[in-house]
C-alpha cells in the first residue's frame, strides 16, 4: 500500500503530466503568433521557426515565467465563493486543464489560431458556475476580455496598415529603393528595438541586475546609484546602433554583388518554400495562387529583392523577441492551474495573495510548449503566415511589430488582450494595404467563428467535466 505522501506524488505527476498535455496543445497553437508570418513570408523555413522558437519560448518560460498573473487562477472567480472550499476549486481546476487541453488540440487539428488565455477563463467560469452558481464568476472580467475580442485585431489591423503603407511609400515605391532603404535602416532599428525592448527588456534587467544584488553592489562599491530604466535604455540604444551598423554593411555587400537579386529570389523564396513544402507544412490545403493573374499583384520588381533581404533579417529577429516574450508571460496559461492545484495540495487552503508559481511547474510548461510546437505547430503556423495573406519579410516584419505594439499598449493600460487576435488583424491590415482581393476571406470567417465559441465551448467543456469528476467522487 502507498503512505500519504506517496499518494500525493503521484497524484502531482499525474497532474503534471495533463499539464504538459495542456502546453503541448499551446505551444502548437500560440507559438504561430511569433513564427507564422517568418514562415509565410519565407524568412525562416518551419524546421527554422521550430527550432528558434523551441529555445526562446523555453527560455522566456522557465526564467521570465515567475511573473504569472493571479488572475489565470484567483481572478475570474468569486474568491469568497471558493475560500472556504478548496478542495472544490482544485477539482475545477482539473476540470479547467482537461477542458483547454481539448479545445486547443481541436483547434489546432484544424489549423485555427485561438486564444489559450480564453480557453483557460471560459473553462474556470464553467465549472465555477456549477459549482457555486453564476455569482461565483466575476462577470466584470469575463466582460471585459470580451470586448478585445473586437477591439484587438482593429487596433493591430490599423497600427500595421499604418506601417506597411509608410514602408511601401518610403521606401518599395521610391525611384531609388535602395538608397531609401539605407536612409530608413536607423529608424528601423529603433522602431524594433524600441517596441521588443519595453516588452522584453524590464524582465531581463530586473532579473540580471536588480534580483541578483548587482546594482545595489555597484552602489555600495562606488556611490553609483544607477536607475534601472536607464540600463534598459543603453541596452536598446546599444542594440540599434549595432544593428544599424551591421544592416549597413550587409546592405552594401549585397549591392556589391553581381546578380544578388536573382540570388535572393532563389535563397529565400525558392529554397525556404521548397522547404517547407517538404516539411509538409503546406501540404494539408490547397496553396494561394501565386502565379500572375488580372486580379492579383505581380511579385515585386528585382530592385526589391535586397530590401526584401534585409526586412527577413529584421523579421527574424523581431519574431525571436516575441517567441521570448510569448514564452514568459503565455506560459501561464497552462500551469497556473496546475501551480493552483499544487499549492492547495501543499498548504490545504485557497491560494492567497502570495501564490506563484514554483520552477518546477515552469519547466513543465516550457517542456511542453517545445513538444506541442515541434509535433502539431505546424497547422496554425500555414494558417497565420500563408492562408490569409501571401507574405512577403517587409509585410511580415510590419504585423509583427503591430502586433507586439498593440499588445503593449493594451498591458499598459491593464486591458487583457489575445496575441492571436492581435497578429491576425495585423497580417489583415498588411493585405489591405497590399492588395486587398488577394485577402482569403474564408480563412477570417473560420478563425473569427473560433474566436467566437472559444469561452462558451470552453466553458461547456469545464462545467460538465467537473460535473462528471463531482459525481464520481460522489460514490
């Protein structure tokens, strides 16, 4: 027979395990928010994203995660509500990973990019209404992340079309492409390590030099008292110069070499889409038309093909920051129940103020982003980057960086909004610019129906689960 604490080991690994099931499916379906539109605008090959992808989001998960938000696990319910029952908020909080793992995997089998963050309220405020009633779910916050169901994708649509219409006019559409391009490279460089950097940068800074004790020994050393912001900002400002310098010189080899856009054409657009076919990754549904047609834009003259080069450079790196970004702070979409679970089971209480979540927990999320990435990711990744909108680095580089801005605002102003509304608006806004006829109009009204049912099948999915384990531990 297992003692008690054997019992609840296995208990924990069980859980960890659903868990990791939970991970996997978010990291097949979020990880498209950073790596989709490199893959379609043909900068990285799937294999490539995968890999990129796999380090940074398990990077950004395991060292940056700590900063799970409470309200994935406390903040949707009524916590009077659950205080003095505990053992019933852990069961719904089973329920709540059963339930997402689900509806991520069904949705990613069919290639529709969702929000794991909604999955996750929708299931907690199902089986917290059959627990308690409908006044044991704060409706304020299931309101409130409502409404960026509308507001996001607009939001990102226009930031990018706004940026994709000032690099086509500055830039692409100018007698001298190249010289433009030259001029523009410093802002370019700012503009990406400027949006990236808030988002990545406080995280890094706070960790290396303020919970480490290197300011403050600085300060006991020398008298320095260095401000924390400032640190961040060399660090940027560092950053842009360096990639301005070195964009400038990869700019000038190119010229320099004889035939560089033929070369480009085949490099990048070519050999990475062959590929990618070859991975398979658009094997599944049929390919845009990419032949010229009367209703549809011609690929880009040759003199575009080096500033298409330089653009996937900025595109890679640009999606590296958000790979980074999503894995520290998406994360928690996945083990905060199970960090909730296991605090409960630790303490015999309903977590309080001071929950967060444990390493090991991290690692466990980190761990299953990878696999679900490496095995499923590809379906969502064909859809963000291939099957609104043919993709080129420059429009690709433009909706990354729409979206990583509107998601900033948002977090500045406490709105909760969706990485993947935000991306997919803005690779919307980057077809409208573009040409709009060429946008796949179908691909939106499936993914727009998958946003829609997202919280109530969720939420289904959470109170009858919890419902089933309710009566089973009933007998």
């Amino acid at each position: 027979m297992l003692n008690s604490s054997e019992l609840v080991f296995l208990q924990l690994a069980a859980l960890a395990v659903l868990a990791l099931y939970v991970a996997a499916n978010l990291g097949a379906n979020d990880v498209a928010n950073s790596m989709g539109t490199s893959v379609g605008s043909k900068a990285l090959t799937l294999r490539q994203a995968i890999i990129v992808a796999g380090i940074l989001e398990f990077s950004g998960a395991v060292l940056f995660g700590q900063g799970v938000s409470q309200t994935l696990a406390t903040g949707v319910v009524n916590v009077d509500v659950f205080s003095a029952r505990p053992q019933v908020f852990l069961v719904g909080m089973v329920s709540v990973l059963i339930s997402c793992g689900l509806w991520l995997q069904i949705a990613t089998s069919r290639g529709l990019p969702v929000s794991s963050s909604h999955a996750v309220v929708g299931a907690i405020a199902g089986f917290s209404w059959v627990a308690a009633g409908i006044h044991a779910v704060d409706w304020r916050t299931i309101g409130s992340i409502s409404l960026t169901w509308l507001a996001t994708p607009i939001a990102s649509g226009a930031l990018a079309a706004l940026f994709y219409s000032a690099v086509k006019y500055w830039i692409l559409d100018r007698p001298d492409p190249l010289f433009q391009m030259r001029e523009w490279i410093p802002w370019l460089s700012a503009a990406l390590l400027s949006v990236f950097g808030i988002i990545v940068l406080p995280s890094i800074v706070d960790t290396a030099f303020v919970q480490t004790g290197a300011i403050a020994f600085v300060y006991d050393r020398l008298g320095w008292n260095i401000p924390v912001h400032d640190i961040a900002i060399a660090i940027g400002g560092i950053g842009a110069i360096g990639l301005s310098l070195n964009s400038w010189k990869t700019l000038e080899l190119v010229e320099k070499e004889e035939g560089s856009a033929a070369d480009f054409v085949t490099d990048v657009t070519d050999v990475t889409d062959a590929r990618n076919k070859k991975e398979g990754i658009f094997s599944q549904s049929p390919p845009l038309p990419l032949s010229p047609s009367p209703t549809l834009p011609q690929d880009p003259p040759p003199r575009h093909c080096p500033i298409e080069q330089q653009m996937a450079r900025f595109q890679v790196l640009s999606a590296c920051f958000v790979a980074f970004a999503h894995g520290s702070n998406d994360v928690g979409n996945a083990v905060a129940p199970l960090a909730a679970i296991a605090y409960i089971r630790r303490t015999g209480s309903f977590p309080s103020d001071d929950f967060s979540v444990p390493l090991w927990i991290l690692i466990v999320g980190g761990v299953g982003i990878v696999i679900g990435l490496a095995i499923w990711g590809k379906n969502v990744i064909a859809t963000v980057g291939e099957k609104i909108i043919q993709l080129q680095p420059s429009g690709g580089f433009c909706a990354e960086l729409a979206t990583a801005t509107t998601v900033l605002l948002a977090s500045r102003f406490g709105l909760p909004v969706s990485t993947s509304h935000a991306l997919v608006g803005a690779v919307v806004g980057v077809g409208l610019v573009k040409a709009w006829k060429t946008v796949r109009w179908e691909t939106l009204l499936s993914i727009g129906s998958a946003w829609l049912v997202t919280i109530p099948i969720a939420g289904a999915l959470g109170a009858s689960i919890f419902s089933i384990a309710q009566w089973i531990l009933a007998r």
